[in-house]
C-alpha cells in the first residue's frame, strides 16, 4: 500500500484522530491553514472525487455530513469551509479522495 492516507488510516502512520467510524477517518491535518483544519477521509480508498461512482453516493453524502457533525462539536457557530481539490489542477496533492475543514478565522474568498 503505497497511499499515505491508506496507512494514516490503518494506523501505520501516526494521525492525531479527531473522528472515525466503519466508513471514515478524520484527524487533524499536519499543515493546517487555518486554526481549525482537519482531513475527512474515507477509509475506502477512492482516488479523487472524479472517481467516486454510483455506488459511493451514500459515502459521499456521509463525508459531508462527518465534517458538519466536527465543525459542530468544534463550536465553529461563526462559519467554516469545506473544500474537496480534485486533480493536479485542483490543487489535490494526495490521490486519495479527502475533504478539508477548515475553520476557526474568517476565510477570503477566492481563495484561490
């Protein structure tokens, strides 16, 4: 397994874990660019958003409500970003599909 966020996920990398369940891993991103940002991923590995296929509706729409439950419990009432690159175009680094929380400060916008 070569993904670095496959073996974030089972645990052959130290992660500092902020959620996890049977179908995602979330934990606090090493880089952070705001004082809030943490990495949603699913623990099946899907390499970008452009890949995910009809049967990954339900674990898409978990994704998204995952990082809403942890913006929740982080008390981030004033407003946050979740952001999902996909493509070298796009700004994604990692080939394995992830979403960014970010939050924790007012965010500009583009933020590109």
């Amino acid at each position: 397994m070569s993904c670095i966020f496959c073996k974030i996920v089972a645990g052959e990398i130290p992660s500092t874990a902020i959620y996890q369940d049977d179908r995602v891993y979330a934990f606090a991103d090493i880089g952070p660019k705001a004082p809030t940002h943490i990495l949603v991923v699913p623990r099946e590995h899907i390499a970008s958003i452009s890949e995910a296929g009809e049967g990954h509706r339900n674990l898409l729409g978990h994704l998204l409500f995952t990082a809403a439950q942890i913006a929740r419990d982080k008390g981030l009432h004033g407003g946050y970003r979740v952001v999902i690159n996909n493509g070298s175009d796009g700004g994604q680094t990692v080939d394995h599909l992830h979403l960014h929380l970010l939050g924790g400060r007012a965010l500009a916008w583009p933020p590109g």
